[in-house]
C-alpha cells in the first residue's frame, strides 16, 4: 500500500510540475503558427514586412508554451542556416535572428510592422 501511494504521489509531482506531455502538441502548433506568420507574408508581399512576420511568427508560436518557443527556435534557425548556405546575406540574417528573438521573448511584433502594412496582418 506504501508502494502504491508513493507512486501516485510521485506521478502528480511529475505531471503537475514537467507537463512534458503537452510539449509535443505545443510544438506542433508553434510550426503552424510560424507557417501561418510564413504564409501572410507571402501573401501580403509588402516591403519591408519581413522582420514584422519573423516576430509575429516567433511571437504567436512562443505564446504556445515551451514545445511552441522551441518550434520557433529549431524553425528560425535551419531557415538562416539554409538562407546563409545560400549566400543570402549575413547581415540580413542577423536582423531576421534579432526579430525572431525579439517575437520568442514575448515582446510585441508590430515594433518591426511597416507603414501602411494591411490590420488584416
């Protein structure tokens, strides 16, 4: 009976503390908010709006939890890696990565939102 008690007692610590069960469904949603944030920018083809959408995109995920800031760390990261391999510019990238890492820290998005950008994005 101890056995049993300390079990269950050992069982809510873990799932009331780690949670690590929503991590997956966090990071699954965190990739579609970046897609999402990906897909308006492709639609709105506005200039100067790409640091606007790398934060709203970091931003929308990271407020998923832990699995949705991880998502939009991995996502964020292999896009400048590719983006960098394909001699895009490395001064761009830094930009892009201070926007993602502005979005993934909670801050808001439309610090980076251009002039005349639609309010549908």
């Amino acid at each position: 009976m101890k056995l049993f008690v300390a079990g269950v007692v050992l069982i809510l610590i873990v799932e009331t503390n780690a949670q690590w069960y929503k991590f997956p469904v966090e990071a699954a949603q965190g990739a579609h908010d970046m897609w999402q944030a990906y897909s308006d920018m492709r639609e709105a083809n506005w200039k100067n709006s790409d640091k606007y959408f790398h934060a709203r995109g970091n931003y929308d995920a990271a407020q998923r939890g832990a699995g949705g800031r991880w998502a939009a760390e991995v996502i964020s990261n292999t896009r400048e890696w590719v983006q960098e391999k394909m001699g895009h510019g490395a001064e761009d990238s830094e930009a892009d990565q201070r926007a993602n890492h502005w979005g993934r820290e909670g801050n808001d998005p439309n610090h980076f939102r251009p002039a005349g950008l639609p309010e549908k994005y």
